[in-house]
C-alpha cells in the first residue's frame, strides 16, 4: 500500500496546511494508497484535540491515519531536532512520499529530511500526479517563466508545496484517533539555540502566506511613512502588507515583510505592487499571484512586464483615489 504522509509543523491547521492536505489527495487519486497526517511541535497535541476545526465544515474530508510527534525538546523550534524527529517518525509509518506545505520552517527542514532518507526532494511544487507508479512534479523555474517536469522514479519523495497551488481540503481533517509516536531526541546536536523570541504582529494581523490581497511597497515609497498609507488600503481591501528587500534593507519595514527570491514567496489572487521596479528577484516571489497591478512613476520599470494592469503615476495621488473606492464601495454594500 502507498503512503502519502502530510507532515504539519505549526500549532493549527491554516489554509496553507489544508493546501498541503489538498495536494496529498490529488496525488493519491493517480499513485493510489493512503494519506496521513503527522503533527510536530510545541502545540502537536492540542493541535490534534482541534480536529482541523478550523475551516468550512460543508465538505468534509478526512485523512487515513493521524500522529503527534511527542518530547519536551520539541517545545523550541531546533531544525536538527525536528529533522532527527521525523526520521524516526518516517521508520514507523514508511511513507512513499512527505509532503510539507509551503511554510518557512517546512522548506528548512524538508531538504535535510531528504538527505537523511536518500530521497528525492523537491519545493514549490505546483503540479502533483502519478504516471507508471512514478511521482510527476511541477515546479515553476527562471522566477516563473517556465515550467520544469520531474519524475522521481522511486520512493522516498520528499515535497513542498506552493501556497495557494492546491485546492484546500475542508471541514474535519484528522480522522479517528490521533497516534503518539514518542521519539528520542539529543540536545546536543542543536547548533543553535533559541536566546530570545521577538514576537512582530504583521500591520493588518494577518501573515502574507495566507493573504488572499497583498499590497506592497518599494524603493519607489521613500520612507516609512509611505507603507502607513499602504497599510490603510490593505486594511481596507482586507489584505496584507508586503515588501520589496530595498524598502527592507533601507529599514523602512522588517524584514518579515520581505518578497521575492530571499523573502517570502506569496501567491495571492491580487498583488498591488506600488513603487516597486520589479527586478527579477523579487518578480520570482509573486510569480503565483493571479493579478498583479503595478502602481510606478516610470513606464518603463520593468515590473509592468509582468503586470495585468499598470498605473504611471505618483503612488501619493493614485492610493488616496483607490481608498476612497474602495470605501465607497463598502458603503455600498453596507447599504
């Protein structure tokens, strides 16, 4: 029997994780077999007692088997621990493929998952089917300009998956009773340890990953006090706010807020790129976006390359103008 193993490292189960989910039964649909899912963290247990209660309820969707990963060590985020956890995690369940969602922790730890089982290993994967028994991967290279096709022609196959790549499952995801796997775990492999948490709330209190609108800012703002009116219309379009790494090297904005190749990878269903000039770098992080408007003072910024709808102007005369709209609009509807 095939195993298709979801792996979730986060204290709940948010859309990227139902996404990760989402792509594990499609996959099971073509290879055939089982999906299961394993819950590792600080929050593992109480993470397993929420059900996956956490989305609509009208399609209900289970998964064959479920496990927390259990020890105290786990309570802190150590890659090494948590790669040594689901080694021992995989000697039990014997997936043929791991799959991670599209997570900053997941895309850290999948990779040396994968060295320490001799596995193929692939991220920001965006297709998923089986063909002859092999696992076939889609995956976006040359920041979205192309597709590669891989085959992996034998298991283990480890994964990430691309945010908003994949239809999320609903309703109650674990089915049945959750299984314990207790693991042994050595402190001293830790490189690194955790000295001090800085918790930063994110200006509209909701993560970029998840952000459906995402509205961003760049060198082109010239200061911080430009992203308070990006944040204002992200507050109204019910969306986030994102970055450029020029407006995040110059401190403008933390560097959470990062987009593009070494930032956050993001694929909302609109992305407002204002004062952004578009650079190769940073277009590879919103190559997933389904409608990118740019807001730019020179038409020749490269960023309207890869937009749907381009505005030439001042990003101080045009956001004021959408802000209103987009508040007359709410009127309206409230009306």
């Amino acid at each position: 029997m095939r195993v298709i193993l979801v792996v979730l490292p986060a204290s709940e189960i948010g859309r990227s994780e139902r996404e990760a989910i989402g792509a594990a039964h499609a996959l099971a649909a073509t290879l055939g077999g089982e999906v299961y899912v394993a819950l590792i963290g600080p929050a593992a247990e109480s993470g397993v007692e929420q059900r996956g209660r956490t989305g609509p309820t009208s399609e209900a969707s289970t998964v064959a088997r479920a496990f927390f990963v259990a020890h105290p060590l786990l309570r802190e985020y150590a890659p090494e621990l948590y790669v040594s956890a689901l080694e021992q995690l995989w000697a039990t369940v014997r997936a043929d493929v791991i799959l991670f969602p599209g997570r900053t922790i997941a895309l850290e730890i999948a990779p040396r998952l994968a060295y320490r089982l001799g596995a193929a290993v692939a991220t920001d994967v965006i297709g998923l089917r089986a063909e002859d028994g092999a696992v076939v991967i889609t995956k976006p290279v040359y920041g979205g300009k192309a597709h590669a096709i891989l085959v992996a022609p034998r298991p283990p196959v480890v994964l990430c998956v691309r945010p908003r790549a994949f239809d999320p499952v609903h309703g109650e995801v674990i089915g049945g009773d959750a299984e314990r796997i207790e693991v042994a775990l050595d402190l001293t492999s830790v490189r690194a340890r955790l000295i001090e948490r800085i918790r930063e709330e994110s200006a509209t209190g909701m993560a970029l990953e998840e952000a459906r609108i995402i509205v961003s800012g760049g060198r082109g703002i010239g200061g911080p006090e430009g992203f308070r009116l990006l944040e204002e219309l992200a507050q109204w379009l019910g969306g986030a706010v994102g970055a450029s790494r020029a407006a995040c090297d110059a401190g403008w904005v933390p560097a959470s807020w990062q987009i593009g190749q070494t930032g956050k990878k993001v694929a909302p269903d609109l992305y407002i790129a204002v004062g952004i000039s578009g650079a190769s770098q940073h277009v590879v992080g919103i190559s997933g976006a389904k409608c990118i408007v740019a807001i730019n003072t020179d038409p020749r910024a490269p960023i309207f390359r890869v937009a749907d709808l381009g505005i030439v102007g001042a990003y101080e005369n045009v956001v004021p103008i959408l802000i209103e709209e987009v508040k007359r609009l709410r009127a309206e509807e409230g009306a």
